[in-house]
C-alpha cells in the first residue's frame, strides 16, 4: 500500500515542502531514496525501535521511502516522525490515511518514541500555511515558534503515541494559540545593561549615539581597560526598537541556525553577536555542506562586535567586505545557491599597539620603532574604508569613577536616536534598500549633503591640516548629515562637519608615529 505524509526541508532560510512516500509491498529489504544524508537514512533504525516500543510492528516485506523531489539533497533527523506516521499508515494500522496528507509532520524520534526538537519551525509553518495545509505537528519545544503563524493550527506533540492518536481521532490535543504582538512588544525594552551604568565617557557615548542614529559602523581605538567592550555591549539598548517585520526575518536566521531557546515565539530585541577572534571565515560568514548563517547573519538588523579586530585573521575580516556592501551573503554549492540576510552594524575595539598604550596619557608605550605602525596594518585599508567612525578611547579618571553622578540612560538617549532614523525613513522612503545614512550611496550623498562656503572651506582646511585621505571625504559628510539629524537640522553647518571631522584617526597621516 502507498500512503503519503508532507514534511519539509529548510535550505537558507526559505523552507520547501517535502513529500514522504511511503510503499509497503511484497519483496524484501528497506530503501530510503531521494538524495537522504546519512542521518535521514539512519531514521529507519529509530522509526523502527520507536514503532515497536508503542505496541505497534514494523513490516518485514519490501519497505520504500520515496523523499520527493528528488534531486534536492535531504538532510538532519527531522524526517523521523512522518516517515513513521507514513508506516503506520501504509501498513493500516492508522485508519483513514487520507487525513496524513492534510498536515505537515516534522520531528525526531527517540528510541522509544519521544519527539526531540528540530530547526527552522518558523520557515516550515511560513511554507505550511503558503500552501493551505490544515495543520502543522512539531514537537513541543518548537511548537510556540511555529504558532507566530497566523491561520495555521499548530499541535505540539512531546511522544509519537499522541501523533498516532491525533489521526486515530482519539487525541485531544488542541492548537496551540499565541498572541504575537502582546509579547512581542512587552519585552522590546527589557535589557540587562544600560547606559547610565557608565561613568563618564560622554564623548564616546556620543560617538556610538551617532553611530546607531545613522547606522554607520565603528571603531573604537584605546588602551586596555578603558571599557571599549563595556561601550560596545550596550549599543543594542539605544538602538530602534525591531519592527515586526524585522522580528520575524532576525527569527526566522536563528530558528534555522538553531539558536532558539526553547518555548520562544519572537526575538523581540536587536541581536548582539561577539565572536571571538579565533573563528573561521566558514563559521564567520556562513557555509558548509549543508549552508548555515554564520556570525554576521546571526547579526541581521542587529550588532556584530569584533573585540580585539587587528586578532582576527586576515581572510576572516575580508570576506565580510562584500557582505558588509550588498547585505547579504551568496553562499554557492555545485546545485544551489543560497542566500543569507547580513544587514548588520560593525562595532570593533582594538588597542592603539601590541602593548596598548600609545598615546596613552600616563603611560608609556613599550612597542619597538615601526610597531604601531605594522599593528594597524594587519586591518586591510578596504575594511578601514568601510568604518566610517574612529573613536579614541581614553582612561577614565578616578574623579568620575568615584562620581556619584548619574549620566543618561539608555531610554533617553534611545528616544533621540528614534527620531533621527524617522528623518531618515522620511527621507529615503523612495529609496528601497536605504534606510539610514551610513547606506546612502554616491548619488545620493550629492543631493542629500549639501554644504555651505563655511562647510567648504572647514572641510577642505581640515584635509589639507589633518592630511585626511580622499576616502575619509565622504564618510565624513555621512556622520555629518546624522549630527545634523540628530540636532534637527535640515541644513548641515560648520559644526556638524567639525564633529564629523574628529571621528576620522585612523585617516590621519602619522597617527601612528
């Protein structure tokens, strides 16, 4: 007898129903077809311990399980539960297997039939309720994940006797319903970190507070200790609240990656990732056999942190050039290609030299002739180029430490940055793909950063004092049109462009001796 169950396969992070044909027929042996990987083929072993545990038999006559289509490589255990479901119905002892093919089933088995959890709930149910499916089984730690969906019953399942009785009609198992935007929005603004922990520093703050008001990437340069790391760890807190839209793209990254606690529905708040500098460019950017989201994916609509850049291998931090451009990562095998959203802000610390303390005020740098100078060489000048702030961070004093003083909070300086990326939305609302300054491209940069005689000369002074190179040009008009913003100034002035100007260090000939 042939009886069909539907299952599905994430590739990137788009799922694609899979059709599980299962044919019991007179003959021998058991063949799993379709392009299975290795764990696909060894769901046999596990379907048929999780069969006979529950009081059910497997068969001994010719077993074919047919994963169409099949030129598409199938991979992971997720295939367990409706290949199973799919011998129990070829083999009648489900009734009524016409109903099997009204649900997606997805699922691993334990030996003695409990379900494990898979990857990529979110795209599965986003494609189940895409093709009118009148229900989605997923184990229960996925089950909340899926139920985001809107007009698609999800039924969570914890053992494969419920699956069973649920197309036996002998199941109450009920949909699972959860109300997205209640909380969604109640936890948008809960962070464990803030800024009004930091004591002093106001100049860097103000350098990051730009940073997230244009979406422009950052470095900051200092000697250890001076709380570049701490700095960093609590942009996501002033940063745009995500918009619905964003929530579910960032989830839908995580839950293939496997990233999802269990029991979550929406990622609610932008994601902070911090490799370290040991990772490889696979594992940074994304690939392998089966292609996963690598870092700067998993930092979509969010923050990658870079502690310590010059560490980080060279190939590591040039592959990200081009992502870090088109906002996305191509990753290409020999049948597919496949694409990843890498949407992200760059944050990156290092010490000014190998020992850390040049240009530091109080202590002196121990680093040989040249040193500083090979140091900061390790970072390609492409990737430099990309960077569009260069904030110098120097030691906090001890009378601003001991300070009883309460600086802002993150609230506050979050509501200004808001306002700030309305302007932008505003302003570039047609322009699709451009939606903060720091992606404005040559074109628009003319139209947009219109600046006076003053502005002018200020500018052209500042490149011929500060030798700034041709490249630190239009950066520096980018910062400004977000100073300006940020002030709510339609026009940018003199001093917007002086503040620009001292974000650009590294551009400085002889900055490193």
């Amino acid at each position: 007898m042939l009886v069909k169950t539907f299952g599905s396969a994430v590739y990137g992070v788009e799922a694609m129903t899979i059709t599980i044909e299962v044919s019991v027929s007179s003959g021998q042996h058991t063949f799993v077809v379709g392009l299975p990987d290795n764990a696909v083929k060894e769901s046999i072993q596990r379907v048929e311990s999780a069969i006979k545990d529950n009081g059910y038999y497997m068969p001994r006559t010719k077993l074919v399980v047919n994963l169409a289509p099949a030129d598409i490589k199938k991979s992971g255990s997720a295939f367990d539960l409706p290949i199973a479901i799919g011998v129990l119905g070829a083999t009648e002892q489900i009734e009524n297997p016409e109903k099997l093919s009204d649900y997606v089933i997805m699922g691993e088995l334990s030996l003695d039939g409990k379900i494990q959890p898979i990857k990529g709930a979110l795209p599965i149910a986003i494609q189940a309720r895409k093709e009118n499916f009148k229900g989605l089984i997923v184990p229960k730690q996925n089950a909340r994940e899926a139920a985001m969906v809107n007009n698609l019953p999800v039924y969570a399942a914890q053992h494969i006797s419920e699956v069973i009785a649920f197309f036996k009609d002998e199941s109450s198992i009920q949909p699972l319903s959860v109300n997205t935007r209640d909380e969604f929005f109640s936890s948008q603004y809960e962070f464990d970190l803030d800024f009004i922990d930091v004591k002093g520093q106001e100049n860097i703050k103000r350098a990051l507070e730009i940073a997230a008001a244009g979406g422009h990437n950052a470095i900051l340069i200092g000697p250890p200790g001076a709380g570049k790391t701490m700095l960093a760890k609590r942009l996501p807190t002033i940063l745009p609240p995500l918009s619905l839209y964003e929530a579910l793209e960032t989830t839908k990254i995580h839950s293939v990656a496997g990233k999802l606690p269990e029991n979550t529905t929406l990622i609610s708040r932008r994601p902070f990732r911090s490799p370290h500098h040991t990772i490889s460019d696979v594992a940074l950017v994304g690939g392998g056999g089966t292609p996963q989201p690598g870092e700067i994916s998993l930092a979509h609509n969010g923050v990658l942190f870079l502690d310590e850049l010059p560490e980080f291998k060279r190939t590591v931090l040039e592959v990200m050039r081009q992502p870090m451009e088109e906002r996305k990562v191509t990753i290409s095998r020999a049948k597919m290609a496949i694409d990843f959203p890498a949407s992200f802000m760059m944050v990156a610390s290092m010490n000014p030299c190998p020992c850390g303390y040049y240009n530091h005020p109080e202590r002196k740098c121990t680093c040989p002739p040249g040193a500083v100078q090979k140091y900061l060489n390790k970072i390609s000048g492409p990737l430099l180029d990309r960077i569009d702030l260069h904030v110098e961070v120097t030691p906090v004093a001890f009378s601003e430490l001991s300070s009883r003083n309460m600086g802002e909070n993150s609230s506050q300086i979050r509501e200004r940055v808001i306002q700030a990326r309305a302007k932008q939305a505003e302003r570039f609302k047609n322009s699709p793909g451009t939606y903060a300054n720091a992606q404005m491209s040559s074109s628009q940069l003319k139209e947009v950063c219109v600046i006076d005689k003053v502005g002018q000369n200020l500018l052209k002074a500042a490149m011929e004092k500060l030798n700034l190179s041709a490249r630190a040009y239009d950066r520096i008009l980018k910062v400004s049109r977000t100073i300006a913003d940020l002030a709510n100034s339609e026009a940018i002035k003199a001093e917007h462009l002086a503040e620009a100007i001292q974000y650009r260090s590294l551009d400085r000939e002889g900055w490193a001796g």
